[in-house]
C-alpha cells in the first residue's frame, strides 16, 4: 500500500491499523446487501434487543437528562461542545491524512493548535471565529476510502445505529483522542473522566435540540427499529459520498417508472 | 396569412412562445424547477413568519403540499406493491389521510426553521425532470444539504421527493407505511385510520 511510509509518522495508531486492516479485509466478504432495498442486516434478531434496550436507556435516562441539559445556558453549552469538539481534532487530522486529503489534515491541525492555545485549552472557537472551515471525519470513513466494505448492520448498545466498519472505526478512533486512557497518555488520571464526560454533554445537548426529529423516529413510529436503521445508512452512506451516484444506488427513487415496484 | 408574415409578426410570436414555456403545462426547464423550489421555500417562510396558530401553520403546510406536491404519486409509492390490491376508494382515502400525515409530521417542526434561510446550490437534470440542490441555514446550525426532485409527468411541475442530508423521504415512509400495514396485519382500512392520527 503507497501510504504505508505516510503511516510510521504515526506510531501510536500503527499498531491498532494492521489488526484493522486484518479485520476489515472479513468485513468486505460479508459486504452483501442481502436485501433488495440495500440494506444487510443478518444480525436483525440480536440488533432489535439492542435496540430494545437503548429506547429504554433513551426514554429513561438520556431523554429526560437532556432536557435538564437544556436548561443550562447556551453559552455553557456551547462552551462544553468547544472542548468536546476540540479533542476531535487529533482524530479529524490523522484520519484526513489517512484518507490522503492533505488540506484536511493541516486545517484540523491548525483548528486544533489554534484553539488549544488562543481558545483557552478548546473552550473557545476561535479558529471558526477566524473562517477556518471545520470538518469531521472518523476512521470509519478512512476505512471507507481504502475500499474495505461497508459490513454487516449493527446496533450498538449505548451508541446506537452502526456498521461493522464504523464498529472498527470507533475502537480505532479511541486511540487518537489526546486524553484518553491510552499508553502514550501524558495526562494524569483526573483528566482521563474528562473526554467522556465532555463528549456524554455533546450527546446530551444533540439529544435536546433535535428533540423533535428523534422523538418522532423513536416513539411515534411504526417500527422504530426499521427507521432508525434506514436512516442512519441513507445518511451514513450520504456523508461518505457513497450515494454520489444516484443513477446506479437502490436509493434513486423514481416513482414514476414503477409507483408499485419494491 | 403566410404571406403577411412580418418580422414583427415572427418576433411576437416567439415571445408568446417563451412565454407558455414559463407556464407550467410547457416542458419542464431546470430554471423552471428551481423556481419550484423557490416558491416553496418563500411560502413556507410566508406562514412560518404570518404569526398564526400552531393548528392553522400546519393547515397550510398541507394546502401547500398538496399545491406543490405531486400528492399522487408520492402515496402510490409510499403505499408500494400493497397498492396494487387497493380499491379505489381506498387509495382515494389513503392518499388523504397520507397527505394531512405528511403536513403534520414535517410541518411540526416548523420551529427549526424559523429565522433560517434555503439557498439553491446546483441543479442537474434527472430521468423524471430535475434535481434541485439547496442548502438550509437553520438557527445556529451548521447547513443541511437538502435536495428536491421536481418533476412535470403529474401533467404540472411539482416535487416528487425530497432528500434531507441523504434521506430519502419517500423511502423512509415507504418503510414506514410498510410498517404500519403489518402491525395491522396487512388490513389496509385499519392502517388507513392509524395513518389519520400518526405523524
């Protein structure tokens, strides 16, 4: 592979990227949308427990917690999501540089020095203030751009809908997050909590101002499972730019041929 | 008379001519199509900010869904191969109670969009007429990519779908509306009244 040399720049997640590699070569044999609507969920069974059990995790934790976070002011809010949004960054640089988009690498490292130093350790934004653009990736997408497959559907407990590649990507992604227990981690323990707590508050502020929409996917729908599988790979697939081609993907509806065909 | 044809007569002609093919009953254009989205997007933020009811704002999200949608069409899909069986009665019915369903659902979340702009991007052609991209600006959000396929097979230039960040509207409630005819045991009158409250 041409970006091997690019990789021993990064010690810390070479290790992890060949077990990653092994794994996403099993991914792309079982990449088979066994369905005709393009969807390969052989784990429904298991995946609807899941499922089961995170709206109720929803319903009695995280719901009625984001709206107490709701109460908390904006500004400390959005304070909060800076810091979370901050420690991001490490991650956004080394997979843009993974996926060779060099343009992304130096701009979320730039974002990241900027607001480390001048926003005050992340707590402010000042690289956005300055139009820096801001940009998210993750090593679910790296892993996209190599070509391995997209895998099989997955609910994770906690953290909801997800592919077996993303699933991956999550694992690999722990490791360039700056304060997390990890062995290169020159931070002491108190600091260990903060990542998770901060990243728990974005999830929070996220859950309460898109209230409505998750609300309605959860608990007005038919078969919330269903939904909310349909909607995270159309929108996964559609941030990934696998859609780009509308002409060949199951998605490019055209009623007019057909209203009645599946 | 042929013979009597002047420049002048060739000219005013031409201008009619360009004139019907701004008409709606002319073959869609793609500046046709974007103009579509333009209206929806200026009316929708003509009712948002008219300072009526929340009852009243979602009755004429529906009067504008059902003037810019091809409604029609939108039902037949969503209802899918279960249709097929359908009488006409039902679809009559169903296409109802899916219209008023899908002004409610959408429409009850008007409140985002208050204060936010929609802006066409790009526009390029697609089988069944055009596809017209918009970004949303919504109150202290990042932009939403969101998409509109515009079509004149219905006999008018209206929307037949629309994709937000990637999801596609009518394959979401073809799911949906899938879903509810089975928790009912495949009774489409009984999904029909379920479809009357949902959303």
């Amino acid at each position: 592979m041409s970006r091997t040399p690019k990789m021993k720049a990064f010690a810390r997640p070479a290790m992890a990227l060949s077990t990653v590699l092994a794994l996403s070569a099993c991914a792309t044999t079982q990449d088979v949308a066994t369905r005709s609507d393009g969807i390969n969920d052989p784990y429904e069974t298991q995946n609807r427990k899941v499922h089961a059990f995170n709206k109720g995790l929803d319903r009695n934790l995280v719901r009625p917690v984001s709206q107490a976070y709701g109460v908390v002011p904006v500004e400390i809010r959005n304070t909060v999501n800076n810091f979370s949004e901050n420690l991001s960054m490490p991650r956004v640089a080394v997979n843009s540089l993974l996926q060779g988009d060099l343009r992304g690498t130096g701009l979320a490292t730039l974002r990241f020095a900027m607001n480390t130093t001048i926003g005050l350790g992340g707590l402010f934004d000042a690289a956005s203030e300055l139009n820096i653009p801001e940009h998210d990736t993750d090593f679910g997408e790296t892993l996209a751009v190599w070509g391995a497959g997209e895998g099989a559907y997955i609910e994770l407990p906690v953290f909801g809908p997800s592919t077996q590649r993303d699933t991956v990507g999550l694992v690999v992604d722990f490791f360039t997050n700056p304060l997390t227990n990890n062995t290169n981690n020159k931070f002491d323990d108190d600091l260990q909590s903060v990542p998770p707590a901060t990243a728990t508050a974005s999830v929070l502020n996220d859950r309460e101002k898109f209230s409505d929409t998750i609300d309605s996917v959860l608990y007005e729908s038919a078969d919330s499972y269903a939904q909310s599988r349909s909607i995270h790979l159309q929108n996964r697939r559609f941030e990934l730019g696998q859609d780009r081609a509308r002409d060949t993907d199951p998605f490019a509806t055209d009623p007019y041929e057909d209203p009645y065909a599946q | 008379m042929p013979s009597n044809l002047t420049r002048r007569d060739v000219f005013l002609s031409s201008a009619a001519a360009a004139l019907l093919a701004a008409t709606p009953a002319a073959a869609l254009t793609e500046s046709g199509a974007r103009q579509l989205v333009d209206q929806v997007v200026a009316d929708i933020d003509r009712v948002i900010s008219s300072g009526q009811s929340d009852a009243a704002i979602l009755r004429e999200f529906e009067r504008l869904f059902v003037r810019y949608a091809d409604v029609n069409i939108m039902a037949q899909y969503a209802l899918g191969a279960d249709g097929r069986s359908a009488s006409s009665s039902q679809k009559r019915a169903f296409n109802d109670a899916f219209t008023s369903y899908i002004a409610r659902k959408y429409g009850k979340q008007f409140r985002d969009f208050i204060g936010g702009r929609v802006e066409v991007q790009s526009a390029r052609a697609i089988k069944a007429g055009y596809e017209i991209n918009t970004l949303a600006y919504l109150r202290g959000d990042g932009p939403f990519e969101v998409t509109f396929h515009v079509s004149d097979r219905s006999g008018s230039r209206k929307f037949f779908n629309i994709y937000i960040e990637g999801v596609n509207l009518l394959l979401t409630e073809r799911s949906e509306i899938g879903a509810m005819l089975d928790r009912r045991g495949g009774d489409l009158n009984a999904m029909i009244a379920d479809l009357k409250s949902a959303g």
